[in-house]
C-alpha cells in the first residue's frame, strides 16, 4: 500500500443521490456502517433505483469511543428515477461545489494517513474546508478480493480563503459593511435575499441567519459584452453572509468557474479581474470587523 498521498482540488458536478442518514456508534462503526450500506442498496433495488456512480458516506462528527455521530450514505441514481422513491431514503440533487481530494488504497485501519495528508496540505494552501468529510468508495469490500484491492477517495469541501471571511460579529452587522466594501470597488447590489427571514414567513423549515447578495461590476460587464453578448448571463456574483455559532461567515463564488463553464478564454483577464475586486471586498470587510 501506497503512503503517499496526492492532494488536488476539483470542482463536483450537481448529482442526483439517494440519500439515507444513520446514527452510527463508533465502537461499532464498521458493522454499523456495514448495515446503513446494506440498507441504502437494499432500497434501491426495492424501487428499482440504478445506481449510476459508487457510494459514499458523509461523517458528520469525529469517531470518538462511546459516542456516536450522524452518517449520511448516498448512491448517485439516474435522473429518470426521480420519482420513484418516498421521503426517508430521499432522492436529493447535489450543489456542485469544490473540494480538495486525495485517493486511499489498502484498508480502512490506515485510512487516517490520507486524512492526515489533507489536513496538513489544507494548513499550507490557500483554502478552507467548509463542511464534513465525504468518502467515495471507488473500489469498495465487495468489488475487492482482499484489503490491498480497497480504493476510496476522501472530499472535503473547500473555499479559497481569500473569498472566504470569518468576522467576529453578527450577520446583520456584517451585511451592511458587505454592501458598503462592494460599492468602494465598484459593484453594485443588484438583489438581497434573506434566507432566514423567509423560511420563517413559509413555516417550513429552520436555518441559522443567513443572507445572499447578488452584485456585478456594470465596467467589467461592458467590457465583457465586447466579447460575447452572451457572457452577460455569467456576470453575476454572488456572496453569502452566514451565521456560524457566534461568528459570521462572508464568501464569494469563485468567478473564475463561469470561465470554465464557457469555454472562452478571451474573458479569463476579465473573470480574474473580477476575483481580485471580490478578494478586496472580503478583505476590507475581514479589516472592518473584529475577527474573535
């Protein structure tokens, strides 16, 4: 078994999974995730769900003895299946996003060498993880003949940190200096849209605060439309304000993706400009705020 290990960052597509959360107890993890796996296939040959990519399990917690943490398990599905299942397993379509990666091969008794290896390349790179660990059986227990055989990929979700602020004050302190650090390079705030205000209107569902600004640059828009009139479609950008325990989070979409989205290289000094402005606007406002 190899020990080293390569971390790179990618961007995930929007998938469509069927989704299954279990409690799992850590002094019993591996017949407990055993099971929740057995459980998730078991449903979707019961619908006749087809499994259109490998599984993976999401850990919402650390294995600590005598505790227990939730676990999600997913199994991408055809689109087409849509409709074939209930509410609990549920079929959800997932955010695309970027996470930093790396591969395991050999048994799940060594696997904390890769999770180690991407902690510490996290430590010196210029991003952040932003959620829980995923793990992607490539080559899972019953496609191996023995342990060696074992490949499974590790995602943890990241932002670039110079698009990602953590501040030391409330989200709606914070909004007002987001909207003012825009305007000072040249943005202008085209919509707002407060998460959690409407959920409470509709009485759905619960979420800590959290707001969404929309913004362009009208400049870099022109000059954008010099190129393709139909860039104007990608010129948007978005950023979020969002509670974190008694902290704030502010990021910002990663523009240069629209690039790679379109394919035009002709508008690449024009999305990295973008960026750099978005770099500024996060870190005036990081400067106008405590920071904890």
């Amino acid at each position: 078994m190899s020990t080293s290990y390569q971390v790179s960052v990618v961007e995930s597509g929007p998938q469509t999974v069927l989704q299954l959360r279990r409690t799992i107890r850590a002094d019993h993890a591996g017949d407990d995730i055993g099971s929740g796996m057995s459980a998730l296939y078991a449903f979707a040959a019961a619908t006749g769900l087809t499994a259109s990519g490998p599984p993976s399990t999401t850990y919402h917690g650390d294995f600590l003895p005598g505790i227990t943490i939730e676990v999600d398990f997913a199994l991408p599905v055809g689109a087409s299946d849509l409709s074939g299942t209930g509410e609990e397993p549920a079929i959800r379509a997932t955010e695309p996003g970027w996470y930093a990666r790396t591969v395991h091969r050999g048994g799940y008794q060594t696997i904390t060498h890769a999770y180690r290896a991407l902690e510490a390349w996290l430590g010196a790179a210029k991003y952040r993880p932003i959620g829980p660990p995923t793990e992607v059986y490539l080559v899972a227990p019953e496609q191996a003949v023995t342990a060696h055989d074992l490949v499974t990929e590790i995602r943890i979700p990241v932002t670039p940190t110079d698009l990602s602020v953590t501040v030391a004050a409330s989200v709606a302190d914070t909004v007002p200096l987001v909207r003012e650090a825009l305007t000072e390079h040249g943005f202008r705030v085209l919509n707002e849209l407060d998460v959690c205000a409407t959920a409470a209107v509709r009485n759905r569902w619960q979420i800590e605060d959290y707001v969404i600004l929309g913004a362009c640059d009208p400049e870099l828009i022109a000059a954008a439309l010099s190129i393709d009139r139909r860039i104007g479609l990608m010129m948007g950008c978005t950023l979020l304000v969002r509670a974190e325990g008694d902290y704030s989070v502010v990021e910002a979409a990663e523009p240069c993706t629209a690039v790679e989205q379109s394919r035009r290289a002709a508008w690449e000094p024009i999305a990295r400009q973008i960026r750099r402005s978005l770099a500024a606007v996060l870190a005036r406002v990081h400067a106008s705020l405590p920071t904890g």
